[in-house]
C-alpha cells in the first residue's frame, strides 16, 4: 500500500465528503507559488493554500528565522510568563493595527481568535452587570467552524447539523446604497429595544460566502451608529488582513474603525497555526477589577507559541519591505486588467476584484452556491492545468502569494479564459 493508499486509509480530510472515492494529491515539496507532488509536477498555489501562505512556500528568510528559534526556545507556558518573540509581535501588529487598538491576545488560529472576541464582547458586559447577550451579523458570513463562529455565521451547510445548538444571532443582509437607510432603522431600533451586545463582521469581503464584497463607506456608516449606542463591534480580519485588499488591513478602507480586531491565516506567513485578537483599551479596562470570578478564563496550550510569533515576525519583516508592496500593487494591477477584459464575458453571472482578490462567479442552471456541481468540475479541470483553484461552489477565485510572477499570472489568466470558453451553452 503506497502513501495516498495509506492516506485514502486512515485519515478524514477537512471538507470532504466521506464518499469522495478521488485519491488525494501527494506533496512532497513547496518552492514560491509552486507545490510539487511525488512524480515532481508542478502546481501553481493560486489560493495561497487556503489564504494562509503571502511570501511564497518555504521563504528562505522566514525558514532561517523559524529554524533559529527551534533551537532557541521552541514553546512556553504563557501565564505567568512571556518571551520576546510575543511582545515584540504584540509591539509591531499595534503598530499597523488601528489606533484605538490596546491590547494583543493569542490564540492558535482563525476560528479561536473569533471565538475569544465573542467571549469578549459578551463577557464586557457581564462584568458591568448589564443584560446585553445579543449578537449582529451579516447575513452569509463565515466567521470559523467553533461554535461561537458557527453562531454568529450564515446557517447554512456548514453548520446545518448544529442548528438547534448555536445561540441566537440577528442577522442583516450587506450594505447596499439602496438599502442603506433602512438597515440603520433597524439596527437603530434594535439598539433601543433589545439588549445588543456586539456587531461582528468581516470588513468590505466576506471570504468563504464567495469573495462578496460593499463599499467600506457603508459599513463605515452602520459601525458609527454602533459607536453611538456603545454597542462592540468586532472587524474579522482572519482573511483580509496582510494586504490581501491592497492595504495593510481591511480596517485601513475604513473611517470608523472596530473595537475589536481578529488575525489569523496570513499572519505567520502560512508557516505556523497563530491567532490574535486585538482589543480598544475600554474592553480591556472591564476586567480590571478585584473580583476574580470575572477575569477573562481563556487560554490555549499553544498560546503565543515562541516558533510561531518567530514566523510572524519574519513576515512583518516582509510586509514592511517596499518591494512586497510593490508585488501586491502588481498583481492587483493585472488582476484589473483581467476583470476589464472578462467582464463581459457570456459565462459569467459577475467578476469581482479586490487588491488580490479576483472571484468569478460562473452562470449556471444552479444557484450560486457552495454545493453547485460544477465545483468538482472546476477542480480537476485546474488541476490538470497544474492550478490549484479550489471553488466556492460556482465561484473561481484567485488569490496567489505576492511572489507570483507576470508569466504565472497570465497563464492562470489563459486557462481561466479557455475553461470559460469550453463550457457548455
């Protein structure tokens, strides 16, 4: 029995429905955008290998900065502890993060740096002794696969099977300038009426929905009237954040910034598993009290694992190199230059683009959705190509790390165009 053999055998992929007969792909190696497999072909990384990767597979600078660590100090306890590794982070992401940002706290990924800011908001008030228990998010999110970020997502076919078990959520469909003015009386009314406790969302692109995306002035709007009301708001930047939109974070598109700031995916550079959630200062001042009962009990084994803020900070190195951002301009630019050339295209229902974000959203008899057929379709048609484009149902997005070069954008670009072009009528 060979490895994939062993694999198909014994381990359950993320996913992946369980009666998938399709033998995985072994890779056995990563160099820039590429991923390579045991009979060494090649595949362009396209979706960053689920968002996560930004500099390209095993950067030699981020390699030799995790590679020291190891044999530095490689984990700790972080109660009644720290380590360099984690103030210096701590230190630098508040130098990029919104002002109003106060206080840094780990966690080990995206789902759980989603589930510490609802433990947060909720627990704000509870400290003060007031009866606010009640969420706000947008209809279609996707904010983790724990139960907080079940909750506070879409209810959908992610989280069917749960349902009756997650706590209740208001939830609003997304700003548009036609619905605008209504949205703020509803949520003006909420305010006054029921006992709201926080706003989360994911700023200007909601990811796993479909790369859907609003005009930050919009949200800017809806984020003011919770500043008004006292009411917490919480800004998701699990995916858009380390320049995917064109800026440093999501936040950065927006005027009134949210209380509460959510990291994960990009911010070791796709090396490790690290979380953060960043908080305004009045959220943390609500547990400086002396009751003990109402300390904030939550921590993880991993906490600001001393290897992972290593990579995170090599990557920050990175991200604050000129050239980097002369990258994610790059590919931003040809990303445009695409839309422009495809956005009449018959086969497409729309294409959208965001810094370097490109989504198209295919026209079929289906609805758009994460289940539509043509996914496996799409996957193994790209795959052929030596693409790796794993579609949200009908929606093809493009995401490749910033080391991508013009060449590999174009022929990604060609096959997108010659897949469209063979579809049936």
């Amino acid at each position: 029995m060979n490895l994939v053999q062993k694999d198909k055998e014994i381990i359950w992929h993320p996913f992946t429905h369980q009666m998938n007969s399709k033998l995985p792909i072994n890779l056995v190696k990563g160099e820039g955008v590429y991923l390579i497999d045991e009979r060494n072909q090649q595949y362009i990384d396209a979706i960053s290998s689920w968002w996560v990767n930004l500099h390209g597979h095993c950067h030699p600078y981020i390699s030799e900065k995790v590679s020291e660590q190891l044999f530095t100090l490689e984990h700790s306890i972080f109660s009644d502890f720290t380590h360099p590794n984690a103030v210096n982070l701590a230190e630098r992401l508040l130098i990029h993060l919104p002002k109003n940002q106060s206080k840094i706290f780990y966690s080990d990924n995206g789902s759980t740096a989603v589930e510490v800011a609802i433990k947060m908001t909720l627990q704000y008030w509870h400290n003060q002794n007031l009866p606010n228990t009640t969420l706000i998010a947008f209809e279609n999110a996707y904010h983790g696969d724990t139960f907080g970020g079940m909750s506070v997502g879409a209810r959908n076919v992610f989280n069917n099977a749960f349902e009756n078990l997650l706590f209740n959520v208001s939830h609003i469909p997304l700003p548009t300038k036609e619905n605008i003015d209504q949205l703020k009386e509803v949520l003006e009314h909420w305010f006054i009426n029921h006992n709201i406790a926080g706003f989360i969302f994911e700023p200007i692109v909601q990811g796993a929905s479909g790369m859907m995306m609003y005009e930050p002035e919009l949200l800017d709007e809806l984020i003011l009237l919770c500043n008004r009301h006292k009411i917490v708001t919480i800004a998701d930047e699990v995916f858009t954040g380390f320049g995917r939109t064109g800026k440093f974070f999501a936040n950065d598109y927006l005027k009134n910034k949210a209380d509460i700031i959510c990291l994960s995916k990009g911010l070791t550079g796709g090396y490790l598993p690290l979380g953060v959630t960043s908080c305004a200062k009045f959220i943390h001042d609500a547990y400086l009290i002396e009751d003990k009962t109402k300390t904030f009990f939550h921590g993880h084994s991993y906490t600001a694992n001393p290897t992972a803020c290593a990579a995170a900070l090599a990557s920050l190195d990175l991200m604050e190199r000129d050239t980097t951002w002369e990258q994610i301009n790059f590919i931003t630019t040809k990303h445009k230059q695409f839309l422009q050339e495809s956005s009449n295209h018959p086969k497409l229902q729309t294409i959208r683009q965001l810094g370097t974000i490109l989504a198209l959203e295919i026209r079929t008899s289906e609805e758009t959705h994460y289940l539509n057929s043509l996914n496996s379709t799409i996957n193994e048609w790209f795959i052929k190509k030596g693409i790796i484009l794993r579609p949200l149902g009908n929606i093809i997005y493009v995401l490749p790390p910033y080391c991508i070069t013009g060449k590999e954008l174009d022929y990604i670009y060609q096959q997108l165009t010659i897949f469209l072009n063979e579809l049936p009528d």
